[in-house]
C-alpha cells in the first residue's frame, strides 16, 4: 500500500518500481522514435516544456512525480514523460495512424437491474504494449480517501480503478483530428487521478467537463450504488450517455462523432473497435 501525502507515495512507488520504471520510459521512448519518428531527445524537451504548465495546474500530482523520481534515482523529466505520454502519444498517433499499432481497452458498465447479485459492475482489459509494467497499487490518502488502481510502473495516477467513497473509474483511448498536446490542457493522467480523488459522482464528473482538452479519450464514471455515465471527450467538446437497458461498453471510437462535432482520423481498425464494443 501507497500511503501519506503524494510525495510519500510516490517515493514508496519509486522505491518499489525502480526497474520497471526504467524499463517503461524506454520501451515508449523507443516506440515513440521508431513508429512516429519521433526522438528521444524531442520527447524529453516536450516533457520538459509541459511540466511547469502540469505543476500549476496540480502541485499535489508532481509532488508525487517528484517523489518516484527522487527514490529511485531517475531524472524528473523523464517520469514526467511517462505521466505525460498519453498526450504526446495520442496526438502522434493521430497524426500518422499506423495498421500495426496495438490495440486499445474495451470497457463496460452494468447496473445492478441487469446484474444477477444486484450490484453495480464495472471493468475493462488493458490491450496495450506487452512490454510495458503494469501494477494494481492500493492508495491511502491523507484525508482517508482509499483507492484501488491499475497503472503503468512510473505513472502517478491509477486508470481504471475504484475508491472507498464509491467512484469506480474505466478508461478508452480514442483519436480525433483536433488533438494537439501543445494546447496543454489538464493531461489525461491528471483527469485521472482526480476522477479517483472524488468523494461524489458530479465532482468525478466535473473533474472531466469542466475544462478543456490536449487530447481525445472516454471515460466511464460510476458511483454506487446504481448510477453510471459515459463521457466521450473530445479537446473542445463532449458527449455524456447513459446505459441502454441497464447496459453500456466502449471501445477505442465514438459512437457517433457528428454528435461531439469532431472528424476521427483515417483508422484501418475502426472496425475491430466496432466488434469489440458490440461484443
């Protein structure tokens, strides 16, 4: 367990993730060079630019960076690559959509009137690079807030998880052509953390709209015992949707891109991200 403020979770992180964390930064900094062409030292110099906007939008989060970088000796740049990626990733991505890229979540949401038990429902699969280290982390925050996530060696924030005030959290990447990390708005990884800091459902979800977007992404947000909504996010606009018959899934697209107001770029896969959802 992660416990105390975020710079004492992040050290205990550190300490624990060491050589995982080493080995995240280099897988993404070799794919990042070798399928968008991207370098290594042109993604160091964005983190670099992007991290003092990060620290005025949450000293608490690089407190926690600062905390991974300090305990296991790694340059603070470079774990502010790693919780910044998503960003950097996505719009490159994009940008030059790639046939062999690897494939993204598919997650859902069933409500307790579809349940056998009765009981909210929520999850997903992580397809994603198989080189990279996962952990499912335990957190217990200063102000009693526990958590439960999923995230990658070196990443300060969970993705999907659950906290002890009832929040429950699933995450698709998506694309559209108005992503652009240089608009540096709150990150991906940010929104985050803060979904899984929030003790009600409308402040999860204000944690999403109430700002813009660097970049396009769903989420899934459930409160129990019984409420459900997903958020397709695009840079300047939204949609919310409900479940249909006490059901909802997601995958890697939108379900109706008009109706957010954005184009997706050319994807040879959209059709597998349709199978999966209807799946």
């Amino acid at each position: 367990m992660f416990s105390g403020t975020s710079y004492e979770q992040g050290l205990s992180h550190g300490e624990a993730l060491k050589d995982s964390i080493e080995k995240n930064i280099d897988v993404y900094l070799n794919r990042f060079e070798t399928e968008v062409g991207i370098s290594k030292d042109e993604l160091i110099d964005n983190a670099g630019i992007y991290l003092p906007i990060l620290r005025e939008q949450s000293p608490e989060y690089v407190n926690g960076i600062n905390g991974i970088s300090k305990s296991s000796n790694i340059d603070l740049i470079e774990i502010a690559f790693l919780n910044l990626r998503y960003e950097l990733l996505y719009d490159a991505l994009g940008k030059r959509y790639l046939e062999e890229s690897v494939d993204g979540c598919t997650s859902f949401a069933i409500l307790p009137e579809a349940t056998e038990n009765n009981h909210l429902i929520m999850g997903q699969n992580w397809d994603w690079i198989p080189d990279v280290d996962c952990v499912l982390t335990t957190s217990m925050d200063v102000d009693g807030i526990q958590r439960l996530s999923f995230t990658e060696a070196g990443i300060f924030a969970g993705k999907p998880g659950m906290n002890s005030k009832g929040v429950g959290l699933a995450v698709n990447g998506m694309y559209s052509t108005l992503d652009d990390w240089t608009r540096f708005e709150k990150p991906f990884h940010l929104r985050c953390y803060e979904v899984l800091r929030s003790k009600s459902m409308d402040g999860a979800l204000g944690v999403l709209t109430i700002t813009p977007r660097s970049c396009t992404a769903n989420f899934i947000v459930g409160h129990s015992p019984q409420r459900v909504v997903d958020v397709e996010l695009a840079p300047d606009n939204l949609r919310m949707i409900d479940p249909q018959d006490g059901i909802f899934s997601h995958a890697n697209h939108f379900d109706n891109p008009k109706m957010v107001g954005v184009s997706e770029p050319p994807n040879p896969r959209r059709h597998l991200s349709e199978f999966r959802q209807k799946r």
